[in-house]
C-alpha cells in the first residue's frame, strides 16, 4: 500500500499490535490522576463560574513516583479490552493542568478550555509521554537494552524518546526522514534535534524517496536486525508510539479528564492516530461521553479511520471507528508545511492569550477549529470544549526564518545621565 503524498506514512503500515505485553488484572492500581492539575483560583473560578462536575482530591501521585514502574490496572470501564498492559513508567508530570481558553471570535455561548499536555515535561513533553509510559515499561519488561524509532526530522515523538530512553539507561536509535539533498550532512542542531544529540541519541537519516519506496516498519526492522547481529536487544516503537499498546497513554488521560471536569467535545490534532485513538475510545467508554473531533496534519481522514480501526481492534474494543470520533482534514499545504495564514494564527493565539502552539500539530488543529467555527457557528454555539494541547514547542524552532514576531528598540538613556565606573559591574 502505498500512499504517495504524506511524508509520515507511506507505505502505509498497517496498525501494529504489539502482543507480547501481559496482561494481568489483579494488580494493585496505579494511583489514579484526580489531583485536578489547576492552580487554585483557577479552581475556584471552575467551581464558581461553571457548576461543573469538579471532584475530589481524594489521592495525589507521589512526587517519589517519578521514572518508577508500577503494575497497572485499567480503569473498571476499560478493564474488558485485551491485552492489558502489565506496568507503566511514571515519565509525564501528571495530571497536566486544565485551564479556561480565552480564544477570540467565539460563536455564543461557546467555552474552550485547554487541557495542557505540553506541560507534562521539559525535554520530554507533549502527547508522547503518556504513550512512553507503556512502551517503555513494556521494553523494560522484555528486557532491552535500546529502543529503535521513527520519524521525520524534527519529530516530536523521537525527541521524547531519546530523552525517556536516557533516563531508563537504554541506547535510542532514530531513523530520522529528511530531503534528499539533506540526507548526507549534518543534520544541525534546531529544535528537537538539540535535545536528541544532547542525549546521544545515535541519529541515522533517510531520505524521503527512500522513506516512501522501503516503509518505516521495514526501515525499523532492517535497523533491528543489525542491532540483533551486533549482539544488541533492541525493542522497536513505531511512527509517534501510535500502536494498540501506546493507545492505554490517552486511555489512561481520559480517566485523568473525568476526574478534572466534564465537556462536550473534544478537539486534538493527529499525527499518526494513536493520541485520537485513546481519547475517543475512553471517552466512549467512561463517564465523559465527550464527541471527540481530531483534526488531521498529514494523510487524509479515510486512511486515519482505517488506522485508528485497527488500533481498536488491536485492543478487542468491538467498536467501530466512523462511531467514536469525528476526523476532519486539517493538512493544509502537507504534513510539516505552513501557510502564512496558519503561521499568524499561532502569532495571533500567542498574543492573544500567551498559549504558544506548534505549527505542525495543535496550531493547525486549533486553526481547523477556529475555522470550522467561523464556518459553521451552529455546531459549535452553547458547546463546552476540551482542547487538548499536545505539545511540539521545539518544532516552532524550526520555522523562525518564516516568523517575524515583536519589537525592539535600544534603550534610551539621556546622555545626561552620569557614567560610573563600577556600579553593577557583571563583567
Ligand atoms: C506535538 C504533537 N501533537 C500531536 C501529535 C499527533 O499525535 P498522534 O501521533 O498520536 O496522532 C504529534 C505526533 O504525531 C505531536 O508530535
């Protein structure tokens, strides 16, 4: 299969269903998130203004927990699917906050709130991590000593798995899909490839032609191999850790949101499906009930429905895709391109209400939003939406000769004003 124009995922994998995690019931369970992740006045004023459905603090994650692996129990309305992973690594800083979204130009009666997971951590941030904690402890568990992955140039997912690799002791091996006429030379230092080669993360490129003619799950499996022959143990995470195991990572936010507030919808950008998967599968599932709306960056919807589908059945979960989330187009000019119109929607939003989105994910899921309301204010009038901001800051690094942001001027001071000689020296 081969699908000639995302530069994510052509061919086409098929979604990978990683077997090998156990499953095991009787464990005790993680500590669940219902920490509420707001500061308290934002509490007060969620409490206050809205009536919502706030519940208690009632257990609070340990700051001792962090890079633990701890046995895993599902939530009860999850604890059907099959296979259930057996441990989870602690690598996010959970539960994100959520936060009311003060966005311009909404139709009436429309509330956004943001549910900040590029606040999860520094290095390792975003959407990624919640999948990491299961992948990694499911790496560990079978014994690896590196993990293998995948991605474009400036990914996301490769950077967070650099860094959590690092922390666990583990080698990481990138494949990283860049141009042609880049493939051959350094590949610099912007954005996530700072931190990848700050954590010697051993980084090898391919081209994009070669990219779409071999496969990333081929380009793994042949990096794979010669690990294997060098003696090495290493484990495989595929494009954006979206496999059905990476899925229990926005599973698991889902009992984090119904422990927070409750919504009618919710809006998250997707990449390679797993972030969709989860949430729209959870909220189904639980309380929440939230129609989940995911805005695509690369592909087109029919080829994320298809995926997400076979994540789902990944997990014995018996549902149907077309019924549990709504997948919008949202690619504009290509995965990892931006119009200018999208590049000042950032700017504006940044300004606006100092959220700073990336231009690759959120930034043009929001702008699908924003749009699609503009458009079509009646969908959207009277509705109480979760944002889910699922990080990318560093990629915004990598589009700063397109962005001309701010003023600066020197500082004016009055010739009048007398010199001295060292007073506040700091050189
Ligand atoms: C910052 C960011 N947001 C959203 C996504 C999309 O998530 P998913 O790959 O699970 O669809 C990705 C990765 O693809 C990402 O790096």
């Amino acid at each position: 299969m081969l699908c000639s124009r995302c530069p994510i995922h052509y061919p086409l994998p098929k979604a990978p269903i990683n077997k090998p995690f156990i499953r095991q019931r009787l464990l005790p369970s993680r500590p669940t998130c219902q920490s509420l992740g707001v500061s308290g006045s934002l509490r007060m004023e969620a409490k206050s203004n809205t009536n919502t459905n706030i519940k208690d603090e009632t257990s609070k994650r340990l700051s001792f927990d962090f890079l633990t692996k701890k046995p895993y129990t599902p939530p009860s309305w999850a604890s059907h699917l099959n296979p259930i992973p057996s441990h989870v690594f602690s690598l996010g800083h959970l539960p994100t906050p959520i936060h009311r979204w003060n966005l311009p130009n909404l139709p009436s009666n429309t509330e956004v709130w943001l549910k900040r997971d590029d606040l999860s951590g520094m290095q390792l941030s975003g959407n990624k991590v919640r999948k990491l904690e299961f992948l990694l402890a499911d790496a560990v568990a079978q014994g690896a000593d590196c993990i293998v992955t995948i991605g474009g140039i400036q990914s996301n997912h490769c950077r967070a798995t650099a860094v959590a690799a690092k922390y666990l002791n583990l080698d990481c091996y990138l494949i990283l899909r860049t141009s042609k006429v880049l493939v051959d030379q350094d590949p610099g230092l912007t954005g996530n490839l700072l931190v990848e080669r700050l954590v010697g993360a051993h980084i090898k490129l391919i081209s994009k032609e070669e990219y779409a003619q071999i496969g990333s799950v081929n380009l793994t499996n042949i990096l794979k191999e010669k690990l294997l022959s060098e003696g090495r143990r290493p484990y495989v995470i595929p494009v954006g850790g979206s496999n059905s195991l990476g899925t229990w990572g926005y599973i698991e936010a889902v009992r984090e949101i119904e422990q927070q507030l409750e919504f009618d919808d919710i809006v998250v950008a997707c990449g390679s499906g797993g972030t969709v998967a989860g949430l729209s599968l959870g909220s189904s599932l639980s309380t929440l009930k939230a129609k989940v709306h995911a805005f695509s960056v690369c592909d087109d919807p029919d080829y994320f429905y298809d995926y997400v589908q076979g994540l789902l059945d990944g997990l014995e979960a018996g549902v149907d895709s077309h019924e549990i989330v709504h997948i919008k187009n949202a690619k504009g000019l290509g995965y990892a391109i931006n119009t200018s119109e999208e590049l000042n929607f950032v700017k504006g939003i940044a300004a606006a209400t100092g959220v700073i989105l990336d231009p690759v994910y959120s930034g043009k899921a929001a702008y699908g939003m924003m749009k699609d309301m503009s458009v079509n204010p009646e969908r959207w009038e009277g509705r109480k939406i979760l944002f889910i901001h699922t990080g990318g800051l560093l990629g915004l690094f990598d589009k700063v000769d397109q962005i001309s942001v701010g003023n600066w001027h020197r500082m004016d001071v009055h010739e009048s004003v007398p010199r001295k000689d060292g007073i506040g020296k700091m050189f």
